[in-house]
C-alpha cells in the first residue's frame, strides 16, 4: 500500500465536520512496520477538546430522539462500512502500528465490525422492568436511558477493537462521545471514524480528538469531573502515546 504523504494530512472530527485543531500544528505519524512518515495528524490542544466535549453535549437532545431501531440501522451501516475498507483497513493497520497484516490485523478488522454488528443487535433486545407496587393500583416500571457524554480514550496495541467495544455500546445505549485514541495510532483510528461518520449521526453525537494525551487526554478525561453527568471509558493501564 503507497500512501501519497502530501496528500495525507488528517483532521479531527468534531461537531459533524472534519477539522484542524485550533493550533493549525501537525505531527507525523511513523510507520513503526517500515520507518516512513504516512501521513500528518492534527496536534489538538485542551480547547480542541473542550469543543468536542461542548459539542457532544448539545447533541445529548437530538440523539435522544432517535428511537432504538434507527440507531440499530446506523450501527448495521458502521460495520457495513467497516466491512467494505477491510483490505484498506488492514493494510493501514499494518503501517500504523506495526503487527502483521494477515497473522493480526485483517482479524482486527473482523472483530471491530463485528463490535458494531452485536451492538446494533443487542440494543433491540434492552429490556425494562416492572416492579412490586404496594398499591394495587399502580404500576412501577423501570427502563433505560443514556448516560450522557462519554470520554474515551484508547491506548496503541488493539487500535480498532478498544475503539469498538467502548464507542458500539456506548452509541448503541443513546450516548455521544469524544473519543482521543494513542497519539502513535492516530492514522487508523481516522479512518475508523470516517466510518462512523457515514452513519449520519446528529452533528456532535461522534467526536475524534488527535494530539498528546497530556492535553487532549487530560481533558478528555477530566470529563468526569464536570457537573454535567459524563461517564468515563479508558482503555490499557498506562499513557496512551
């Protein structure tokens, strides 16, 4: 696979549009399998990430109204997307970090669409609850509803499938997110969130922060500290770089 390298400088996705950070900064992303630049990344800063966790926010209403059947379709067409760039994806896999692109990453790929496919499936199936009442004339119910925005921040080693398994369940259950994957992987997880984009979500629902953990990873985590409720997901035990 060639990669054009003037022509593969990135953006960030963030309310609905690809866009560069604030900073108008880049850095190279170094292929660890041949040595080579394949491209440029946005270097995002802390208010990059501010608007992207702004932007999640506003967009918590008009994902709300869409029923759990029409997110279903929106999963079904991730993976169908997914599934469509698979040699693509595997390739990029392979060049971005490095494991081997039959013995690995092909099945990476596999995995991530299988990720949106059960997570589109499984939300057909949330179920409420109906309680004891002491009154016979009432009835107690309990049913679901989204948490609210969730900060997600991946590490290098599974690019795809840490990805999948936070942000498929996470959009399956109503939520948005902002999503700041490892600074060394940020080619392929672009390209993963160019297949999420087709799935034509709201605007802010999906959001992609690139740039140094110690900025963008720090703000994004710090999501759980903001008076609005934002759950957390984190994968790996140590700085994603």
């Amino acid at each position: 696979m060639t990669i054009d390298v003037a022509r593969s400088v990135k953006k960030m996705f963030v309310d609905g549009r690809w866009v560069e950070s604030e900073s108008g900064e880049l850095f190279d992303a170094d292929s660890p399998a041949t040595g080579e630049v394949i491209a440029q990344v946005p270097k995002g800063t802390r208010a990059d990430a501010q608007r992207a966790v702004e932007a999640a926010h506003r967009a918590r209403a008009a994902m709300a109204k869409l029923k759990g059947f029409e997110r279903s379709k929106r999963l079904h067409k991730i993976a169908e997307a997914i599934e469509k760039r698979r040699d693509e994806l595997g390739k990029l896999l392979t060049l971005d970090q490095g494991k081997p692109l039959k013995a690995e990453a092909l099945g990476e790929v596999d995995e991530c669409t299988e990720y949106f496919r059960i997570a589109a499936e499984d939300l057909k199936r949330l179920e409420g609850r109906v309680l004891p009442s002491a009154s016979p004339t009432k009835l107690v119910f309990a049913r679901h509803y989204p948490r609210g925005v969730y900060g997600i921040i991946t590490p290098w080693n599974w690019p795809l499938t840490m990805a999948a398994e936070l942000i498929a369940p996470a959009l399956a259950a109503g939520n948005t997110f902002v999503w700041t994957p490892a600074s060394s992987t940020s080619v392929i997880s672009v390209a993963l969130m160019e297949c999420i984009a087709e799935a034509d979500f709201p605007a802010g629902v999906a959001n992609l922060v690139t740039g140094p953990g110690a900025e963008v990873g720090d703000e994004v985590a710090a999501l759980s500290a903001r008076p609005k409720p934002a759950p957390r997901s984190r994968g790996g035990l140590r700085a994603s770089t």
